[in-house]
C-alpha cells in the first residue's frame, strides 16, 4: 500500500525542525544584505530526476516569510531531464538566501529517494511482484521517505515497529522457537499480519506450520527462492530480501515470490545535484 503525504503538520514539524537546526538564533550572513534587497531565484535539476518533496521546500519559505512566490514548473512526482527549471521564487532576498539551503536539502533528498525507487519500479515492470522499502531510513524522515519511495513507483512496508510484526532472529531465539514466536504474536498483535524471517527451507516450513502470514526469505539465491515458492505452495505470501540490487532483482521476481524489500532505497540514496541561482535587485 503506498504511503500518503504525511499530514500538513507532520510537514511543518520537519520544516520547523530543519529551520531551527540550520538558522539557529539567525542567519548572520544574510543580514549583510540589506533588508529591502528583492530577489529571484531559480532552482535547476543537473540530473534527470523524479521531482519529489515540494510540500516541504514550500513550507521552508512560508515559513520564512509568506510574501514569497513560490511557482513550479513540474509536478510532484514529474521526471525531468537534467538541466530542468523546477521552480521559480521571487520576493524579499534575505529569506530566500536563508531558505535556500534547507529547501534544497528536503528536495533533493526526497527527489533521490523517489528516483532510486523509479529505478526499481522499472527492472520488476511487467511482473506482478511489488516492491518495498524498509525501516532503514533518515532519523526523523521516515514518513517524508516513505512517501518519496511511494512517488516512485515501489511500495511501502511497514511504518515503523508498531504497525506490523517481523519475527527475526533475535525474537524466535528469546521466544525459543519459531512457533512459540508466531503464538505469541498472534496473541499481542491485536490483527495485523504476521511475518516471520526465515534462512532455510526448514524454517519455511516451520514458519508455515506455525501459520505465519508473510516469511520473509533472507539471503537465499534464485534456486533456493523457486524451491521455497514452491513448497509454499501458496499458504502463505513471500518476501525475499537482502543481497537484491538492480542487475538482480528481475530474475528474483521471476521466482514467484510476491514482495521483494530493499533497504538501499531509503539508506543508500545519492541526492539529486540541484542548483539555485539569484537575480537581485533593490528597489529604489
């Protein structure tokens, strides 16, 4: 399912959170120009990107100062081709200046995380595997990044620990087996589906007597995925994971399986090369 815009509060509390790590008590160099200074700036993509973030850049200008004009020239979730004009502002130069480092990092970051996703999204085109991301996101960016993956075309997993459970190794050795895990679960988890992380195909059929929803097939290559498909038989919904990137996750969802999950469309991400240029002007 994919994951919405975060709220407009939610947005805002980043922003808010951003601003105030990078300006602090003010922005020092920015009062060395003067306060009736008018501004344009223009913000370009260098590199052919899914656009992704703009409630975010938004909101750091109005937040800054509401007099600002903020008109974009692509839409949210729009591929573009580098050297393409995103958006264009125009207003008091001070805040702009301030604005301008922390707009582009949501934006750029967010764009990156929506391009590796696209990326992705078009090596499974054609199959009917879907493909998630993970919790290994940004501290204080997960839903911001989970929509982003969203916007690319991939699919959401879990929000965080209070939403899903995921036996791994760690829980089925405190718990004692992998059936007692599942009881367990199934006991606290007040309904939502119950996935349980397996290495073998002995685990796999441990996990299925035990009636786990989803098993999530962790490092096993393309033989062992098809053998484990097949012994599911359908009982029970597969994710295979780790050790996938783009030269070999096609082949993996020619297994069957039904999930394939990522981590490195959220951890490992390289931002898109963006570029803000100004034009001043004071008025007389």
């Amino acid at each position: 399912m994919a994951h919405p815009l975060p709220s407009t509060e939610a947005v805002l509390a980043d922003v808010e959170r951003a601003l105030a790590e990078d300006v602090g008590r003010g922005d020092l160099t920015a009062d060395l120009i003067p306060t009736s200074a008018h501004a344009v700036a223009r913000v370009i993509s260098r590199d052919e990107a899914v656009i992704c973030g703009r409630p975010w850049f938004d909101a750091v200008f109005q937040q800054l100062d509401s007099a600002i004009s903020i008109d974009w020239s692509v839409t949210e979730g729009e591929q573009v081709v580098a050297d393409s004009l995103l958006v264009t502002l125009e207003g008091p130069a001070r805040p702009l200046l301030t604005g301008e480092r922390t707009a582009l990092n949501f934006l750029q970051t967010l764009s990156g995380t929506a391009t590796r996703a696209r990326n992705y999204a078009d090596a499974v085109a054609g199959t009917r595997v879907q493909v998630l991301d993970t919790r290994k996101t940004l501290p204080g960016l997960r839903r911001a990044q989970k929509y982003a993956v969203a916007c690319g075309g991939c699919h959401n997993h879990r929000v965080g620990l209070y939403d899903g459970v995921l036996i791994k190794e760690n829980h089925i050795i405190a718990a004692g087996s992998i059936a007692a895990a599942v009881a367990h679960a199934r006991t606290a988890a007040h309904g939502v589906p119950i996935e349980v992380e397996v290495e073998t195909l002995a685990e796999v059929e441990e996990a299925l007597a035990a009636k786990a929803d989803i098993l999530l097939l962790d490092n096993m290559g393309v033989a062992t995925l098809r053998e484990a498909v097949a012994l599911v038989g359908g009982r029970a919904r597969l994710e295979a994971s780790g050790g996938i990137n783009l030269e070999n996750i096609r082949a993996i969802a020619a297994t069957g399986v039904d999930f394939i999950s990522i981590g490195a469309l959220t951890k490992d991400l390289v931002a898109v090369d963006l570029s803000m240029r100004f034009s001043f002007a004071t008025p007389d």
